[in-house]
C-alpha cells in the first residue's frame, strides 16, 4: 500500500477560477496556449442517461497553470482545439481515459494519441487496479478534493462557482500526479509496461460498436448452453443495433434480466412470448415481432465460435490446478507489490487449467487470446503460471 503524503498547507489555498470559455476569441487564446505545451490535462464531462451515444457537455483542459473550461454547447467551432489534441508531438494526460476518448471521437475522427492514463500508471505503480481520481490525488499529492457534485447535469446552464471548482480539479492535479507517477514507474523500470498498456487505447477497435460482439456483455453467458448462448448472441445483437439506431440507453430497449429470460425459454411464436407475462403489451406489439424474429437467427445460427462453454462444475483436478496457479498469482502479485487481478483474471487462471487438465486438455497448450500471456504480463507472471502448470506433469 501507498501512504499519502503528509497534508501540503498550499492545497488549503484556494485555487484561481476557471475561465469558462464560450466564444471564439476565448477559444484562439486558449489553443494558442496550449499549442505551446507539450503535455495537457485533459477531462470530460458528457450525459448518457437517457442516450446510448454519450453527449459532450464540458471539455476541462490545463497545460500547467490556471485550467479552463470549453463549453461544447455554445455553437463554437471546436476544431482548432481538436487540431491542438491530435497532434501526436503532445501527450494527452488524463484519469480513466477509455470513455473520455471515446466521447471525444466524433470530434477527433480517431483516438488521440499518445496518452498517459494516471489510472493505469498508478496500478502499475501499486495502487489499486481502479483506483479514484480524487483518492489518488490525496494519497499522492495530499491533496482532498470536494466530492459533492459528482451527480451534476453537466448540460445544464448555467454552472455553479461549485460545480466549475469540481469540474476544473478533475484537471488541476493531473499534470503533478503524472509527473510523481512517472517518476516512480522510471525508478521500478515500468515505463515500457505503462507505454504498452497507454498504447492499446490508440486502437480505433476499442471504440468500434459492433451488435454482433454485445452477447459479450452478458454476465455468465459461458455458463449457458451452447444453443441458448446462441439465442442470447442473436436477441443481444438486435438489441444493440436498436439502442444505436433509435439513440436509446440498450436497457430501454430491453432490459438484461427479460432479455436473458427470453433467451433462456426459447418462446416458439409470438403467442408463446405473450404467454410468459415478461413484456407489456405495448412492448409486444412495438418489438414481439422484432425480438421473435431474432430468436429466429440465434437457432439457426452454426453454434460454433461462440464463447467457450466453462462448466460451473469443474473437475477436481481442474479445481486443484486453478488454486495452484492462483497462489503463483498471488505470490508474483506480493513479489512486485501488484494487486494480482492487475496480473492475471481468475477466469484466465481457469481457461489456464482447463488448458492443461481438462476433457479437450492437450499437454503444453497455451490458450490463445489471454492478456496474461501477452506483452509485459507474460514476463512477469505468464511464464511463472505456465512453468507451474507444467510442474505438476513432471
């Protein structure tokens, strides 16, 4: 565990007002500022609670002094500022950077880069794998941020003094809290493990919505039988496609818990789906024939290629290996003082066993497509779960 420094007295001064910027002058200054900068902190704030594509409600930006506030509502043309953020001769600093990305992708045309995530820095420097901004600001940098507007409508106007404070910290700190963090990662010689997990944001893939893909969202789904985890691809699929088309959070669409259900009971007709007493009636007359149609397409559908089946129920000699790996995990974990799910995910420790010792099991095999075996983590932890693996054939 980290401790947090002793409590610095300038972090009780209170810090300048963020300029709120929402004309075209203010915006040119403002980007001829940063363009100066070859580092920036970058944050958003958007709504999506009533939508499926996030809405872009406050872009937060500091290259070291005073940060500001673009306001994306006041009809300005953002494009200059978009110029300024991809270009790739400037690091992009941000905490949790996948949704602020993605967000901000309809304006950039691709994922900027390259980026410094103070999220994924401070677990590879020890903190917890999904470690808070504001806690992270204090442990670092002692440093206690206010909390109280973390619910705000961020597109309403106009913004509180409280809520601009709260809007413009989530930027104030990022640039010292990167600078601390790399420095440490530098002293460890794991600035090559942060510039490979920081690089993966950069692929376009990430941000790509694919209805074909969405059955991968479902909770537990490998534990379904292979002609249910059909079905549910096939209901999970239109209902993305709808979410997307229509504009609408997916759980409007169909909520997880009917849609699972349907999958599960297999209704043959619209009569049958009535039958179970799931949807309301003006559900069923607005999708019945919709979602009818998609149970159509997961039956016929080849089963092949969905997801590997994990029996809930694995042999002891599956379960003995998986315990066994977990210990190496853990052991490796304590070794680089590593949160050890950082490392290795329980389920790839069991992919792992049923690799070696399960009813398909071929000795030696690596299964294909697990982070643990990819990059910095295989050198880490991937060979030591492979060795112990095969010590036990020995």
């Amino acid at each position: 565990m980290i401790d947090a420094p002793a409590l610095d007295p300038v972090a009780a001064v209170v810090p300048p007002v963020a300029p709120f910027i929402r004309d075209a002058d203010s915006l040119a200054t403002l980007v001829g500022s940063l363009l100066r900068a070859p580092r920036l902190a970058l944050d958003t704030e958007f709504m999506r609670e009533r939508t499926y594509l996030a809405e872009l409600a406050l872009l937060q930006l500091c290259d070291g002094g005073t940060p500001a506030l673009v306001d994306p509502l006041a009809g300005l043309d953002l494009q200059p500022l978009m110029a300024c953020l991809a270009d790739p001769g400037r690091t992009k600093v941000l905490h949790a950077a996948r949704q602020d990305l993605e967000v901000l992708l309809p304006l950039t045309g691709q994922p900027l880069a390259p980026v410094l995530d103070t999220q994924v820095a401070a677990a590879l420097a020890g903190h917890a794998p999904q470690v808070g901004y504001g806690e992270l600001v204090f442990k670092e940098l002692g440093v206690a941020l206010e909390k109280g507007q973390a619910r705000t409508d961020w597109l309403r106007r106009p913004l509180s003094l409280a809520q601009s404070t709260y809007a413009a910290d989530d930027v104030r700190y990022l640039l010292p809290l990167a600078g601390r963090l790399l420095a440490r990662l530098g002293e460890l010689g794991r600035l090559g493990w942060l510039a490979e997990e920081t690089a993966a944001l950069a692929d376009p893939r990430l941000y790509t919505v694919d209805p074909a893909t969405a059955w991968q969202r479902l909770k537990g789904i490998e534990a379904c039988p292979p002609r249910e985890q059909a079905r549910l691809q096939a209901l999970a699929a239109w209902r993305e496609s709808r979410a997307l088309r229509r504009n609408l959070p997916r759980s409007w669409v169909l909520a997880d818990d009917l849609l699972r259900e349907i999958g599960r009971r297999a209704p043959a007709n619209l009569d049958a789906l009535r039958a179970l007493q799931l949807l309301q009636e003006r559900t069923l007359d607005k999708l019945g024939d919709e979602i009818m149609a998609a149970l159509a397409v997961g039956e016929a559908a080849a089963i092949d290629g969905l997801v590997q089946r994990l029996d809930t129920r694995p042999s002891a000699t599956e379960k003995a290996m998986a315990a066994r790996l977990s210990n190496t995990l853990k052991t490796v974990g304590a070794a680089y003082q590593l949160a050890p799910e950082l490392l290795a995910t329980q389920r790839e420790l069991r992919v792992l066993a049923r690799a070696a010792v399960g009813p398909e099991a071929t000795p030696g095999q690596e299964p294909a497509g697990l982070p643990c075996l990819r990059g910095w983590r295989r050198a880490v932890v991937g060979e030591r779960l492979l060795a112990s693996r095969a010590e036990i054939f020995s």
